[in-house]
C-alpha cells in the first residue's frame, strides 16, 4: 500500500482555495477512483494522467485499487488544473518519486497525451492566494502561468515544461536521473524572475479630437474623480472616439491597482502579458447578455464589468443592449463589486471601473442636429429614450451632449490639447483627493462625504435651491457635490464654490435626477 500528499489550489470566484490531493494505492481489483466534488473536466484527469504517465516512459500501477481524494470534498474542483497533482501523486504513492520532497511545494497544470504541460487560469490568483497566507511553499506552473504567476514579488515560482522534468527534481537518492528515459531539457525546470513592470500608456492621443471642447473637459472631470459619463449626440460626431482615448488620460496604475486587474484576467483567461500594468479598456458589443456584462455560470466566471476592474467599460449604442443588462449595471455602479449567488456556491468579484456609454439622442440618431433634420416622431423618440430607466441614468455622473463639427470646422481646425498634459491634470487632482480623504471623489458616501466636500455658504444655498426648483433626488444632490468637488480640485481649490457648483449642474440633466 502507498499514500502521497500533494497541494494544490482551487479557483472560488477570486480566491484560490489550498487543495490536498490525496492518493492511494492498495491491493484488490484495479480500478482509478476520483472523489471530492470533481466536475466533468477534472474527472477526465483520469485519461489524461494514464495516458501522460505511459507515454513518459514511467510506470503506472495498473494492478491496484486506486483512489484519488481531492480535499475539502466539499469544494468544487474544475478546469484540468490538477492533472499534474494528481500524477505526482500516483508516482509518489507507487515510489517513483520521493514523496517527502513535495511538501515544500504547490503544482498546477493541465497534462497532454505526451506528459507536456498545458497552462491554466488563475495562476496570479494562486500566487496571490500564496502571498497573503504567508507560506513559504514554492509553485510549481507550466509555461504560461509561471509567467503570471511570477508578476508577484516574493512568491518563489518555477516553470516546467514536461511531466519528466517535474520528475526529475524529486526523484529518490535510491535511483538517479539516468533511470529516466530522454535527455533532461536543460530549459525544462526554470526558475522564474520577477517580471518588470511596463509603464507605457494606450496610443491613442485626445489631440486626436478636433473641437470638442466641453466633451474633452467632461472627460477630464471623469477622469479626475473616478466618474462614470455619458455621452449623447448624431452619427460620426467623435463619441466613440473620444471615449478610446479616456484610458490615456487616467494615471498609471500602482503596483496593487495592476496585480487585482491582472488577477481578474487570468481567471477568466484572458490575460495578456504585453499588457501588464496597463488600464484595461473592455468594449463589449451591444448583444452582450447580462451575464456576459457581470458574470455567472456555473461555476461563476467573472463578466465585462470584473474584467475592466480599475480601467474603462465603454458601452457603445447604449440603449440598444437588452434592458436586463443595463439594469443588472446600477448596483456595481455603486459598490465597486458584484457578488454572484448561485444554489451550489456563491462568489465575489471586483468591479471598480469607470463607465463611458454612448449613445444617440433618438432612434435615426439626428434629433437636435444641425447637420441634418431628424425623422423621428415624438413616440419613437420616446421610447428610445425609454429603453434607459431613471435610476440607472441617475447613477451617471455625467450626461454630456456632442454635436457633430461642420465640414469647415473640422478640416481647418488645429490638433487640441494632447492626452499627456490632461493627465498631468488629472493626476495632480487625484492626489489632493487621495491626500485629503484617501479616496476618489466619486468614491465619498454617508459621513465622509460631508464631511470632505468643503463647500462654502454661497454653494450651499445655490446646491439647495437647485435641487428644489430641478426636483434632485438624494443621489442626484450628492452626485451633483461630488462633481463640484472634482472641479474645485482641478482648480486646485480647498473648497467648493458657487462657480464650481454652476458647472457641475451643467451635467445633470433633468432625466437624471
């Protein structure tokens, strides 16, 4: 009889959850059993591992009872992640490797046919997972995933490119390498250096936009206080194009900031190395679902929001996309989460991110227009306008209208202000925010918010008369002060005037209330 432990992790929404994968080997009737709440994919691990095992030249117990417990039994397991566990295991368990020499380490991979190794998602959240709990162990990742995983300072990771160069490193003092068939790979066992930060900001420059001057002053209180925008105007007027280049205009990401955005990504397997420490901009089509737009499935995946989290959701046709996912939008809006419950498990995600929607004022898309007459009838316009509920319009910050350039205007007009000294602006206002609260300005509720929106007397009566003649709801008042709070910190100003208070109104609308 044999028995070998072997730790691993599981995926829970953001968590990577500590797995024990216990084998063990006993006389009686052969047979592979796979316990512990396995799904679909992890129980075919069965195949894969025979199969990786043989064609790797290694021997594996055909002539006993095997038993595969993946602790705890009752955490769901998925994806193929613990193929090369589970190998290991059966090779510790059988004497083949020394089972003792595990116990310092944590492996993940997905196994081919031929033993090589297969990358999985999640390998950030699992070294993450292993810094917070301050464990010494070392990971063990195929190509890939080491890669990822090695983004996090002070975890200890090493790349494997076989099964046999996993082999190799825990092979008994009773037997030698040279029992092993094929030459070692001498780039198959790799330690992997921290990976360096890029710094670099998106291409695309607002100098760009030609006109378009109160658009591009939205964008820069957007950016200055964390603030969701919504623009509004005909076809080809620059909305989309102005909303590509909001990400250029946001700070650099922190250290932190870069790791949870990266995090998210890989658990959805979507992460790009080029990218890393770069906003994410998510752009998704408007036939997107909800759960597309804020996750689930089974088990729960994170949506559009989670995968823009600290960088830009730009919902282009706004009103075009299904009623179900625009409302699914308002609690992330103000939370910064979204918390995904199903019947077998319930699950968290980030979703700190900053909204940019476009959309046209009425269903041919010229109503208001100078460019040309619009042909829609009041009820159409209506209805279109109907398709964005109140609530979730009272919880845009910004409503800003763009109006198409005239032909003259546009040809002759010079290159405007590039993305860099907005952002100097922009960078400068956020920090006297995070100096005086600790916290964007859109980011204030309850206490702190009157507490640190400084406003003088003057601004106070303008604030409250305002929202009695406008009719303002609590959150449109609030919102109102927190964009006035913006502005006076991009005028370098302690406290909030009348004028900065004027201007925040100028993007309520009256929908918004």
């Amino acid at each position: 009889m044999g028995l070998s432990l072997v730790r691993s992790r599981a995926l829970q929404g953001l968590q990577a959850v500590e797995v024990t994968v216990e084998v063990h080997l006993a006389n009686g009737l052969p047979s592979f059993s796979l316990v512990g709440l396995a799904d679909v994919e992890v129980k075919e691990a069965r195949e894969r591992v025979r199969c990786a095992i043989q064609n790797a030249r290694l021997d594996f117990p055909h002539n006993k009872r095997i038993t595969v417990n993946l602790a705890p039994a009752d955490l769901p397991k998925d994806s193929g992640r613990l193929d090369l566990p589970i190998a290991l295991g059966l090779l510790a368990a059988s004497g083949q490797i020394d089972a003792s020499q595990l116990a310092g380490y944590e492996f993940a991979g997905e196994l081919s046919l031929s033993g090589a190794l297969r990358p999985v998602r999640g390998a950030l959240a699992m070294a993450l997972a292993l810094r917070q709990s301050g464990s010494d162990k070392q990971l063990v990742l195929p190509p890939g995933s080491a890669e990822e995983a090695a983004l996090v300072p002070d975890v200890t990771v090493f790349r494997a490119r076989h099964l046999l160069d996993v082999v190799r490193r825990f092979v008994p003092t009773s037997l030698s390498n040279d029992d092993l068939t094929g030459a070692p790979d001498p780039q198959g066992w790799e330690r992997m250096q921290p990976t360096v930060r890029q710094h670099g900001m998106p291409v695309a420059d607002l100098a760009d936009v030609k006109g378009q001057s109160a658009a591009k002053r939205a964008l820069e209180i957007a950016a200055a206080g964390g603030h969701s925008v919504l623009l509004s105007g005909p076809p080809g007027a620059g909305k989309s194009m102005l909303a590509q280049r909001f990400a250029g205009l946001l700070p650099p990401l922190d250290d932190d900031q870069a790791l949870e955005s990266a995090a998210v990504r890989s658990l959805a397997g979507r992460f790009d190395l080029a990218h890393w420490g770069l906003r994410p901009t998510g752009s998704p089509h408007h036939s997107a679902s909800a759960v597309a737009l804020v996750g689930g499935g089974n088990p729960p995946r994170p949506g559009e929001i989670s995968l823009a989290h600290h960088g830009v959701l730009f919902l282009d046709e706004f009103p075009e996309f299904t009623r179900m996912a625009l409302e699914a939008l308002r609690e992330p809006l103000e939370t910064g989460t979204i918390t995904i419950a199903r019947a077998a498990q319930r699950a968290e995600f980030p979703a700190q991110f900053q909204l940019i929607a476009a959309m046209n004022p009425c269903p041919c898309g010229y109503l208001g227009s100078s460019v040309r007459a619009c042909r829609c009838t009041p009820d159409q316009v209506s209805r279109y306008q109907a398709k964005l509920s109140g609530p979730l319009m009272d919880r845009i910050d910004l409503h800003v209208d763009v109006q198409a350039l005239p032909a003259e205007q546009l040809l002759q007009s010079e290159a405007g202000e590039g993305s860099a000294a907005v952002r100097t602006r922009v960078g400068a206002a956020r920090q006297r925010a995070l100096e005086r609260q600790g916290c964007s300005n859109q980011a204030l509720a309850g206490a702190a918010l009157d507490a640190r929106i400084r406003t003088d007397e003057a601004a106070a009566r303008f604030v409250a008369q305002a929202g009695a003649q406008l009719g303002w709801s609590a959150r449109g008042t609030h919102r109102t002060l927190k964009i006035a709070r913006t502005i006076a910190d991009l005028a370098a100003s302690d406290t909030v005037e009348v004028v900065h208070v004027a201007e925040a109104m100028q993007y309520r609308r009256l929908g918004a209330r």
